[in-house]
C-alpha cells in the first residue's frame, strides 16, 4: 500500500511541477508553428511594424491569441485565405505572459546591436 502511494504521489508530482516559460512557448507555439510557411520571427516582425512598442506588441499579441479575428490579425489576406484564423489559446493568464515574453526576447532586437 505503502508503495502505491508514493508511486502515484511521485507520478502526480511530475504532472504539477510548473514549466518553464520556454516549455511553455516550444510547446504551444513552436510546435504549431513549425508546419507553417510564416516563422515565428516573421510573424513578430509584423507585431513589431504594425505595433511598433514592447508594450503595445506583447498586448496585441495577447489580445490576438485569446480571441483570434481576422480584422486584428497581422497576417496577410493570402497568409489568412490559406490557414484561417487560429483558434483561441488555452493556456491561461500567467502561462500566456511567459510565453509572450520568452518569444518576444527570442526576437527583438534591442540590446543585441553593438
């Protein structure tokens, strides 16, 4: 009985340790992403020409993934013709922030310049 219980108590354990905002991000977006033809940075380059600030970006960003709409994608009319809209994220608040802001420092490009 004993060893039941600590079987099942380590097995729950592994599905409750939090993840990594990088695991967070390869696994819901990179992995959808891979098998479309517009990476991952030239989608953020779009934010970053059509929002032009961090903070106006990763708020559109957000805004977009929990409720997608074609009149506030960045994508292009034939990008959107092809694929459609993506559905509605399912990660929550705090997993969403870390994911945005673990793909918005993979991109940008302050503080990478010499």
């Amino acid at each position: 009985m004993i060893k039941k219980i600590l079987i099942l108590s380590i097995v729950l354990s592994t599905f409750m340790v939090a993840k990594t905002p990088k695991e967070i991000y390869e696994k819901n977006c990179v992995e959808c992403h891979a098998t479309l033809p517009s990476s991952l940075e030239k989608m953020f380059m779009s934010y970053i020409k059509t929002y032009s600030g961090e903070r106006d970006t990763k708020i559109a960003i957000k805004t977009f993934l929990k409720k997608p709409d074609l009149d506030t994608s960045v994508m292009s009319e034939v990008f959107l013709d092809k694929f459609g809209v993506k559905k509605p994220t399912k990660l929550n608040d705090k997993e969403l922030d870390s994911a945005i802001e673990y793909y918005f420092n993979q991109y940008k490009i302050k503080g990478r310049l010499n």
